[in-house]
C-alpha cells in the first residue's frame, strides 16, 4: 500500500535492501568488487535523480558517452593487453568517475597535451589602432614652385604651375597644391574656392574658413566672379570678338572627355585674340559659365584647338580634329582611340588613369577603331620602343661596374623603395621634358566683389615667343 505524502519510503527500502544484498554477496563471494561498486553508484544515484530532473544543467540528459571513446572498465582495473597480461592503470588511462549517470565521462589524451581551439575571428573595436602601407607611384610633375600671390586672414591666392592637380585625386597625393602648401608653407586646412585642371597654370584661390569659402560660393553662384584666362591655339584666329554657346556634354566622368553635344548642359564662352605669330594665335578666353573642360571644347569646336592640347588636339578626333562638332566615330570608339593612344605613348596619366584601371573590352590598345590611329600609333610605339631601350641599357651597363662604398650605400637605400612584386617597380621610364608637363592655358585674373588678383603672363604667351 503506497503512503500518501512519502514518496521516499520506496526509494528507502529499495537502498535497505541494496545494501543487505551487498552484505550476502560479499561473505558467498559471487558478486565482483567494480559490479558492488556499480550498483552501490547506481542505488546513490537514485536518490539524485529528482534534483538531475529539476534542471541539472552540469551534466549531459542523455547519459551517450563521446564519439569515438573506448567502452569504461573498472575502477582502478586497465584492459587486458594481447599477452593476457595486466598492469596498474596509469593516471593517463584512468577515466574521470563522472558524478552521476547524467555525467559525461571524459577523458585525458595519453601524451597529456591540450587541444587548444582555434581562436575566434575578432572586431575592430573602437580603441584598436590599424596602420596600412601603401606602395604608391605618383606620375611627374613640373619642379616649378607655388608661388603666393596673395594672403590675408580670409584667403591665400597662389600662380598654380601646370601638371599639379589641386587637390589628392587619382594616383596624386603629395604632388598636390594643397599637400605642398600644407608641407612647404604650413598653410592647412584651406577650402579650394574654385577648381583649374590639373594642366592649366594660373590664379588659384583658397578660403581659410567655411564661412569666407560659402560667401564666395555664393558669389559664384550669383555670377558676381569674372574670370579671364589665356591661351595660344593653332592657327589665325578671327580678329574679331567670338562668342560660343554650344552645350558641352561629359562622354566619360572617368577619363574625364566632353564633347558638343545638343544633350549636353548649357554654356558660354567669349574669345579675343590678342596676337598672331604665324602659326599660332594668342587669344583671351572669359568663360561666363563653369563646365568641364569649357575653354578646351569650345576652342576644338571653333577649330582652333590650343597648341599642345593632349586630349581635344588628338588624331583620335577624326580627320578634322572635332571642328564643328564633326566626330566620325561613336564615344565608345572615341575613347577606345584616345586610351590606345596614350597608352602607346606611356602618358595615361594625362588622363588620370592607370593600367588597372582599363577595362579588357573598350580600353584595348592593340584594337584601335580606325586606320589612321593605327599608322599614328605605330609610329607612338617605336618612339617609345626606342627611348625605353636608351633607358634601360643604362641600368645594365650599371650593373657591371664595381661601385664605391658611397654608391653602394646609396643602391641600398633605392633599393628599400622597391617592390619586387609590384609591376611598376620592374619598369624603367624616361623622365618628361619640362615642356611636356605644360598646357598652353593660364588663368590670368579673378575678380569679384572687394577683390581682383592677377597672375604674370606666361613666357608662352609672350609676343616673341618662338616654337621649338
């Protein structure tokens, strides 16, 4: 008969009569020690087992021993060996009496060695510093210095040589106006208050706060800031005052090509020539609007292309240079053709691009779109050829030499600056000549409310000026 209300009366007499069976079993010798001590376990356990049901979180509900472990053998009894022959267990093979039968028993490795898991992947957190290096080729520039014009407690204006871009763009960062200033002249944190191309040269001003840079912004915005450039193109420009309003429209935000376009934006420019050597003219540009490349389409609209304009005086163009808007050729094509042949020339830099930046498809120099750019880069190629074949055989003829301790010194220190896994490091290239690096288009005066600034005219510009 079960007693309400004592649930552990059975569970007493179930141990009472446990234990006497031990008793009788001991004195008759029939039971082993390891099974008296199993079912001596076992009997505990049971008293164990209501607190094991009541969340136990220690030990494993199911009671499987691991994966892939050996079957548990007595206390203090190793497992017979192929000679039949028993030892004492060592401490490595004597197996962790586990707790309970909910326990996982576990076991050490025979050698005593840790396994140590691989550790997790970690977050930057907002406390840990990282450094980056970067192997960098910056393209040449003019040795021209930047020279000050103008500076005061509201802005710094300076004459802007040619081939320095304004600010870090591309492959430029120290070869920058703004890293030089900041370097040379300890003059930080300006605001460019408007943008020359990387090729022209003349007045550039700089804001020292965010306050004086939105004043002049709005000016801008207002049409209060006149601008007035020169520039010497090819060939007799008319005598007479030229107006042009063609929209321009961007081919290539990327290689950075604009083209008249009836889709393009609106603008408007006004020319006067000034001189006229023969050749080439000298003409006085105001653009009245501030697009891409204005002064450059339109004088190539106009047919009067500037001198040594490396993108708007190109064969790629077609025949007729891209007068009149006339381009036989899609943008696709065209661009295709300017790339190939730059390329060939080994100036992308001109166009601010590099070789990793040339998709396999429309930037294949060896695919030009047209015969005539094939015979002009084929003649840009063996140019090249040659002047690469005059550089290189110096830095061979090097090699053989013995050098002083002093040279010595001064190949390790180069040498620290070479990658040999960069592609660029293997190239030996001839340096520009310094009228390579120039543009015939000068910024000449900035004027706006309160203030005009004014840039010497270049040598090019100059009256008795001869071509080379």
């Amino acid at each position: 008969m079960r007693l309400r209300g004592r649930p552990w009366l059975p569970v007493l007499v179930q141990v009472c009569f446990n234990l006497r069976r031990l008793r009788v079993a001991s004195s008759w010798g029939w039971l082993p020690m390891a099974e008296a001590f199993s079912t001596g376990a076992e009997a505990a356990a049971g008293l164990k087992a209501p607190s094991q049901q009541n969340g136990d979180v220690s030990g494993d509900a199911s009671g499987e021993r691991l994966s892939g472990s050996p079957e548990p053998v007595g206390l203090g009894v190793e497992p017979a060996r192929e000679d039949g022959k028993q030892t004492q267990a060592s401490e490595e093979q004597v197996p962790v009496a586990a707790s309970g039968p909910g326990k996982r028993k576990k076991r050490r490795d025979a050698t005593r060695e840790r396994v140590v898991p691989p550790p997790k992947k970690r977050r930057a957190g907002d406390n840990d510093f990282l450094r980056n290096r970067v192997h960098r080729h910056e393209p040449p520039v003019t040795a021209e210095p930047i020279r000050l014009l103008a500076e005061n407690e509201d802005v710094v204006v300076v004459d802007k040589p040619s081939s320095i871009p304004v600010h870090p763009c591309g492959r430029f960062r120290h070869n920058t106006v703004i890293f030089i200033l900041g370097k040379e002249h300890q003059l930080k944190e300006l605001h460019p208050l408007h943008r020359l191309d990387r090729l022209t040269s003349g007045v550039l001003m700089f804001a020292k706060t965010a306050a004086v840079s939105e004043r002049i912004h709005e000016q801008v915005r207002d049409r209060q800031l006149e601008k007035e450039y020169v520039c010497r193109v090819e060939g007799e420009f008319p005598t007479e005052e030229v107006t042009c309003k063609e929209p321009i429209l961007v081919v290539s935000y990327k290689v950075g090509v604009c083209r008249v376009d009836t889709r393009g934006k609106p603008c408007e420019t006004v020319f006067q020539r000034l001189s006229y050597n023969g050749r080439s003219s000298v003409v006085r540009c105001r653009p009245l609007t501030g697009r891409t490349h204005q002064i450059r389409v339109h004088l190539q609209f106009l047919g009067h292309p500037i001198l040594n304009d490396p993108i708007y005086n190109s064969v790629a163009w077609g025949p007729s240079r891209g007068r009149g808007g006339h381009i036989p050729k899609t943008d696709e094509e065209l661009l295709q053709d300017l790339v190939a042949e730059h390329q060939a020339k080994q100036s992308l830099d001109v166009l601010d691009l590099c070789e990793g930046d040339l998709s396999p498809g429309l930037m294949d120099s060896t695919a030009p779109s047209s015969e005539l750019a094939k015979d002009h880069l084929e003649e840009l190629a063996a140019s090249a050829q040659k002047m690469d074949g005059a550089v290189e055989a110096a830095p061979q003829d090097l090699n053989t030499m013995a050098l002083a301790p002093k040279k010595a010194v001064e190949t390790d220190a180069v040498n620290q600056e070479i990658d040999p896994l960069c592609a660029e490091c293997q190239l030996v290239r001839q340096d520009p000549l310094p009228q390579d690096l120039v543009m015939f288009l000068h910024a000449l005066r900035y004027k706006g409310p309160g203030f005009e600034y004014f840039s010497p005219m270049p040598t090019w510009a100059q009256d008795d000026w001869q071509e080379d």
